[in-house]
C-alpha cells in the first residue's frame, strides 16, 4: 500500500538558491528562497492594458532570447513582499514606485505542481511614470534587457509564468470594464 510507504527524498544537487532532489526516480528543483516577479503596465486612453513591460532574457537550453517576467528572490532584508517587488523593479528600471495605489498583488504562481514554492505576482502601473527601455545593443547572455511591448504580442512567449501573469492583470480589467457597464 502507498500510504505506508515512506518516500525516499535524496538530494542531488546543493546550489545557493536551490536543492536537487530525487523521490522515487524523479527529480525535482527545490527553492531555498521564494521569488517574487513584477509585471509592469500602462493603460491607454480608453482604459485597455497598452504595454506590458517584460525582461528579454537568455534560455540557456533553447540557446535563443525569450520574453520572460522582471523577476527575482524576496531577501529577508525586504520588510513585505511588495517592498521585494518594488527592489526588484528599481534593479532593473531604476525607479522607485513607493504608492501602494500603482501596485496590485496577482497572487503566487507555481511553475510545476511539484513546487514548493510559489513566485508570487505584483503588477505595477507605469503609465505616468518617466522610464527609459534599455537598450537592446550589446544584449550578452548575462545581462537581461528591459522592454515595453505591446499587449497583444504577449501570446507570442513560451513562458508560462509570463502568459499566467498576463491573463490575470488581463482578467482583472476585463471584470472592471463589464462592472462599469452594469
């Protein structure tokens, strides 16, 4: 019977931010500190999402770029989960969004049920803000580059963390516009 049994949990692998283990032949990818990722916005002028701003990083097993979240690790340094988010975006854009009114939690994402760790989603509107896209020049494999992208083009990217995030900012004006038609 399985509820007898004891499942064997072996680490492989030891990194600084993650463990490799093995249960039953299968190998998992444990978290050592929970990640949090930002998901940057602006809103047009009838209200519809306009741009979404994501980070065009390097997939070391496709060897090619791909859209993917801002993204990073909650340090015990961060007093809340939203000041995490907020450090995350300064790293990369280098502005600091200290009204709470421009943020909205999205809630924790698990990129593999097997997960123990979620990242949890903050958005961020942008609309009024003053930022600069980095540039796409000299982009190394290191380095992750910042972009505004058109809303629509989102669909295009393989990662599910990034279409996840997307669909619940998308879903959350999409109930307003309906609530404000009643």
């Amino acid at each position: 019977m399985m509820e007898n049994q004891k499942l064997e949990r072996k680490i492989i692998l030891q990194g600084k931010f993650e463990d490799v283990i093995s249960i039953d032949d299968h190998y998992y990818l444990i978290s050592k500190k929970h990640r949090i990722a930002v998901l940057p916005y602006t809103i047009d002028t009838r209200g519809l999402l306009d741009k979404v701003g994501v980070v065009k990083d390097y997939n070391y097993i496709f060897e090619d770029y791909d859209y993917t979240l801002i993204n990073g690790f909650i340090s015990q340094d961060d007093g809340t989960d939203l000041v995490a988010a907020n450090r995350v975006l300064f790293n990369v854009l280098k502005i600091n969004i200290t009204n709470a009114d421009d943020w909205m939690y999205l809630g924790s994402l698990y990129n593999t049920l097997t997960s123990d760790s979620p990242t949890k989603l903050y958005c961020v509107d942008l609309t009024s803000k003053n930022m600069l896209e980095t540039e796409e020049v000299e982009q190394t494999q290191d380095k992750a580059k910042f972009k505004m992208i058109d809303s629509s083009y989102i669909i295009t990217s393989d990662d599910t963390l990034l279409l996840a995030g997307y669909m619940r900012l998308f879903n959350y004006f999409y109930v307003n516009a309906l609530n404000s038609n009643i």
